[in-house]
C-alpha cells in the first residue's frame, strides 16, 4: 500500500554537467521530522487612505530553507550500516564530505546537494550542522551520533539583462490580466527575470500592470 522502505539520501549535484555525480550518504534510519520554509520581505510605503493603508512593497524572498530535525548515526550493531561500515567518526566524516567538499565541480567552492526522501527533493547548500554524540564504548569512542542539518536552496546564476541603451530592445503593450512574470516568461522564459525588467522600466511597484502601458524589453545581454 505505502510501498518499498525507502532511505533518506544526499547526493552531491554537479552544477557544471546538470546532473548528480560525485558522493553519496545513505541514511542509517530516516529522520522523524523535517520542515521547509520560506519568508517575504516588505517594505512600507506612503499612505494611502484611499486603499485603506500603506502600499506594501514586495522587497524580496529569499531562498527557501531545509531543516532536518534528526539523522541517527549507530554504529552498536543494532542497525545495519550502508556498506557495513559501523564506524561513527566514519559515518560523520563521510556525511561531511558529501556536504562540504565541492568534488569535481569546477564551479563552486562548496558542494550542492540533492537531499532526497519519499517525496522529498531539496537541491541547496548546507548552512549548519551539529552532531551531539549519545553513546560511547567504555573507551569514550563513540557509538551513536545524533545530526541535525540545515540547507539553503541552491539557486542557478540568473541570466542579466544588458543595459538598454546598448542593446536593441522591444516594446510591449500590457494587455488585460497580463502581469510582469508572465511576460517574462513569454519573453525570455524565465520568470525570474521580472524585477530586472522592472528597474528597467522604473517601475515602483510590483502588482498588477495598468492596460495598455508600454513596456520595454531589452534582449539578454
């Protein structure tokens, strides 16, 4: 009914060929928890009495984040290890690895992962982790480590657009129900295109377009 067991994996991604590559950590046992969040920032603007307020401006959100409550690392036996290798510090140092070493990405100074779970499929970069050791052999070595890991969302390079003045542009009448994203994306086709193409125009506000304004859209530089 739910399916095959399936165990939590991160995997370097490889930005430079698009595709995975490099090392790979298998959990040992599958985190009771995760969460994934992200926030927008406003900025305040004048009032505005006739709108019943102030117009609130989109200032910008920022990638969104990965929190792993709990990765258990045994190494007593009790639980199989992936490559039966029940080391802790070799588990951790392996985990680390993945992590943090680029591998062959030419492209990046720390490595991006893909975190995969279930339906869970998280491409970013960590931004912390802290491991509390819980158990130990009577000669302090340890046998079971507790991780917690957090990510930040790996987000390509966007695409710049060359200044107008250089670079032969178009024009563009806003028809109804078009907004700046959507003709972006018929543009360039690429959404995140839209704020650039905003300062462009000397927009003050990212709502909704007035019918017929003209706007201008610059070839990618």
């Amino acid at each position: 009914m739910f399916g095959a067991k399936q165990k939590l994996t991160i995997r370097q991604w490889n930005t430079q060929a698009g595709d995975e590559g490099g090392t790979v950590f298998t959990a040992m046992l599958n985190p009771a928890s995760y969460s994934r969040s992200r926030s927008l920032h406003y900025t305040e603007g004048e009032d505005k009495p006739e709108a019943g307020g102030k117009d609130r401006k989109l200032k910008n959100s920022p990638a969104e984040k990965l929190d792993l409550d709990e990765l258990v690392i045994d190494g007593t036996g009790i639980v199989d290890a992936p490559g039966g290798n029940l080391d802790v510090d070799d588990q951790i140092d392996l985990l680390r690895r993945v992590l943090i070493e680029p591998g062959g990405d030419q492209k990046v100074r720390q490595a991006v992962v893909e975190v995969v779970w279930g339906t869970l499929s998280f491409r970013g970069r960590l931004t912390s982790m802290t491991v509390k050791y819980t158990l130990f052999s009577p000669a302090g070595k340890p046998l079971r480590a507790r991780v917690k890991l957090a990510f930040v969302a790996y987000e390509p390079p966007a695409a710049t657009l060359a200044p107008a003045a250089t670079v032969p542009a178009r024009q563009v009448r806003v028809s109804g129900g078009d907004s700046l994203p959507l003709l972006c994306f018929k543009a360039y086709n690429d959404v995140s295109l839209f704020q650039a193409v905003a300062l462009l125009n000397g927009l003050s506000s990212l709502r909704s377009l007035p019918t017929g304004m003209l706007l201008t859209l610059p070839k990618l530089g």
